[in-house]
C-alpha cells in the first residue's frame, strides 16, 4: 500500500501509545497527504467500522474476531513492516530474520558483520527502530529486518534475503495453534528471493519442503559447525571461539550469517573480525557474576523448554546446576525438558516460579528430581543459593513468557539480577561478618 493510496483516508491506528504505533502515527504524519487519523484501542473497538484502513501494532493478534468482522464490513488492515516494504527506497535491500529463538542474537551478528564490512546498512524492528522510522531516514543500502510471528503473519512484501532460524511451539494464545504459529513464520520465507533455512531443525523442515528459494545452513554440504571450528562444507573457515557467544546454538544461528556474508561475496578476514567483536545481547545466557563462588547466569529470554535446555547445554561442564524455571503459561509441554534433565538428577535442582512452576514442579516430583516451589524471584534466587554448591552455576532460565509477573524478559532479567546481586551480597556480607567475630 503506497502513501499516495492513504491521502484523506480515515486511518486507525490499533495501539498508537506503544512503541510500533507512534512509528505509524509518526509515519502517517509525514507522508500522507489530510488523514484523519482514528486511535484504536481495547475501549473503543466499535470505532473500527468508522475507519477505511487500520494500522495494527503487531501484538494484536490478526486472529481476533474484531478483526474478521471489520473486514467483511470493508475494513482493510495493514503493518508497519508491509507499509515499509510498499514504501522503501527501490535500492534498500532488506534482509528479514525470524525463528522461535535465536533472531535477535542472529539479526545483531548480521547487522554488526555487515558495518564491520563498511555497508550502509540499518537495523529495524525488536532491537533497532521499527521498520517505519527508518523511512525517515537517508537511504540505506540495506535494513536488517528482525521479524516477529507476529509480523510475519500478515506481511506483504518480497526480502531480498530471508533467515529461519528454527520453529518450536510457542505464541499459542497468538496463533491459536502451533500449526498456525509455523505457518505465520513461514509466510515470510515463502515470499524471499533467497531463504536461508536451518537443515538441523526438523520441523523447519517438514513446514517448508520443495521451496525452490530454499538455500539450507547446518547441514554438511553448506556453512556448518564441526569441531569446535566453523566449516563451508568441507573447507575449514576459523574457530567457534572467535565468536564469544555461549552456546552451540548461537554458532549454528551464526552460520546463517555466514551464508549471507557469502551472498553477498564479503571477505572472510572481515567476517571473522565481526564475530571477533560482536558482543553479545543482555539477557540471552548473560554471566552477571560469581557470589561467593557461584556464578549466576541470566538467560531470562528463554521461553521454551528447548532454550531452557539449550541453556544447561551451554553451561555444562560437570558441575551442578541450578535452574530458575516458570513464567506466564500458555499450555507448553514440559515432558521434554524434564526427560532432557533426568540423566544429571545427581547434580542438578530445579526452582520453579508461577504459573508454569507448578506443572513443572509436579512432573519433576514424579521423575524425582530435586525440586522447589518459590512464589517470587527473591524467593527463588535465595533458595537457589542456598541449594546449589561453591563452583555451581544459577541459570534463570525460565522456558516461559514473562507477562504473568513482569511486563517484559528484560524486567524479569533485570529483577534476577537485583535481586542475586542484592539479596545474596547481603548474606554473604553477613556471613563473613559473623565468621569474622
């Protein structure tokens, strides 16, 4: 939808006091031509008949019934990623990076590679600006699009590049179901010149087979991880240790980004000193210190059983480990993580926070692994303190959402890390202060 189209339209705007809809107001404002501008929200949803076209933020699922009665009423919706894509420069090539976990770390590497190699490039959505702020900007060469389900959904548009990182169950409520959500993430992929696909992830597999703009990365014959060394089939390129990220799972994500520096024929010295530099996100298997000989690992984006896995996999050297689990419950399974976990009930706790904790708490009761039900983070933290021993490892790592407590991850991330860095410098403050006597 070009902005000349919108010119003395009646225009909504679902969600104009966050983020994604002042981008659209302020987008409306300076490209189209006598809107008269609707607000939407919660308590006026009978004001979207009054509108001809609304632009809805990208939280507001596409799915509710408000919306599919408004649209056979003539209402016809849009978002800011499409009106980006309608909008842009024709020389902005747009590279757009979506999966269940991994893309924000993934989009990150990529932009950062790509002003290591002195591009013009831009980055938009979760991270960076939204993708309609940069329409206020000078022209870019090229914008990394990081891509949320959500916006995946509904988006019109072709990418010039596309990475899926994976899928795993997630955005149930969103979605309204699992097949829908791989769906949604696919739709984005499906309409790429060039997708860049994860070949280890089974279920990406099985939602996008015979793409005939499928290119594949983990995978033998392509950019893969091997050895401990990053390898373009069978051709060696450097160390996994020249990227400081924790995890197997951050250097498979960074072999997309591999596949695209190759794309687009950057030199490989110049590759291998972005991932030299890149540092890595907060929140995401983020060490925030040692407490008296424990080191306490926030990774509060984990919403997943797989991330939480993910996360006792990259810190698994032998030692005990301790993990924060539960958050906001949108139906998971849990069975898996709690399989995954069974073989290290030796050394190993688990602390479980509401409202998932308790159906995590139960299945790990009749596995028999060590367990504690806590009500708030100061609760968990100090119990995990107390459970875990001198050269163990705390990792919150929830495998849920954090909206039932905290508005975001970041706030829930920032409150583990008060609260370990408050709560447990107290004790052992005091604790030197009485042996001291």
């Amino acid at each position: 939808m070009l902005w000349r189209n919108l010119n003395a339209k009646k225009i909504g705007i679902w969600g104009i006091s966050g983020k994604e809809g002042q981008s659209a107001l302020h987008a409306v404002q300076s490209f189209v031509k006598n809107p008269e501008i609707i607000a939407i929200d919660e308590k006026n949803l009978t004001r979207l008949n009054e509108c001809e076209f609304v632009i809805k933020s990208p939280g507001v699922s596409l799915y509710r019934p408000e919306i599919l009665q408004a649209k056979k009423n003539g209402v016809h919706f849009l978002s800011g990623s499409t009106l980006f894509m309608a909008n842009k420069p024709q020389q902005t090539k747009v590279i757009g990076i979506t999966g269940t976990k991994g893309k924000s770390t993934t989009s990150s590497l990529l932009y950062h590679t790509l002003k290591t190699a002195g591009l013009n490039v831009a980055f938009g959505v979760n991270i960076g600006k939204p993708l309609l702020d940069i329409l206020q900007d000078e022209p870019y060469d090229f914008v990394v699009a990081e891509l949320s389900s959500y916006q995946c959904a509904d988006f019109i548009g072709t990418c010039d590049m596309c990475i899926l990182t994976n899928l795993f169950p997630e955005h149930l409520q969103w979605h309204q179901s699992h097949q829908q959500y791989y769906l949604d993430k696919c739709h984005l992929i499906a309409q790429a010149k060039v997708a860049f696909i994860n070949g280890a992830n089974q279920t990406v597999l099985s939602y996008l087979p015979h793409l005939p703009n499928a290119r594949f990365f983990n995978t033998a014959d392509t950019f893969h991880l091997s050895d401990g060394s990053f390898f373009n089939a069978t051709q060696r390129l450097f160390s996994q240790e020249t990227l400081h990220l924790v995890g197997t799972h951050n250097a498979e994500n960074a072999c997309a980004v591999l596949s695209i520096a190759n794309q687009l024929h950057l030199d490989l010295a110049i590759v291998q000193q972005a991932f030299k530099t890149f540092q890595s996100l907060p929140h995401r298997l983020q060490n925030i210190g040692v407490l008296n000989g424990i080191t306490f690992i926030d990774d509060s984006i984990s919403t997943t059983p797989e991330t939480a896995i993910a996360a006792f996999k990259a810190h698994d050297k032998g030692q005990f480990i301790t993990l924060l689990l539960g958050g906001f419950d949108r139906g998971q399974d849990y069975h898996s993580l709690i399989e995954f976990l069974k073989p290290y009930q030796n050394r190993i706790c688990l602390i479980t926070l509401p409202d998932t904790g308790q159906r995590i708490y139960e299945l790990a009761r009749q596995s028999n692994l060590p367990v504690w039900a806590t009500s708030t983070m100061q609760e968990a933290v100090l119990t995990a303190y107390r459970q875990t021993p001198k050269y163990g490892t705390v990792i919150l790592s929830p495998a849920a959402p954090s909206y039932n407590l905290y508005k975001t991850f970041e706030e829930r991330g920032l409150d583990f890390q008060k609260k370990a860095l408050d709560s447990v410098s107290t004790i052992v403050q005091m604790n030197y202060r009485n042996n001291s006597r």
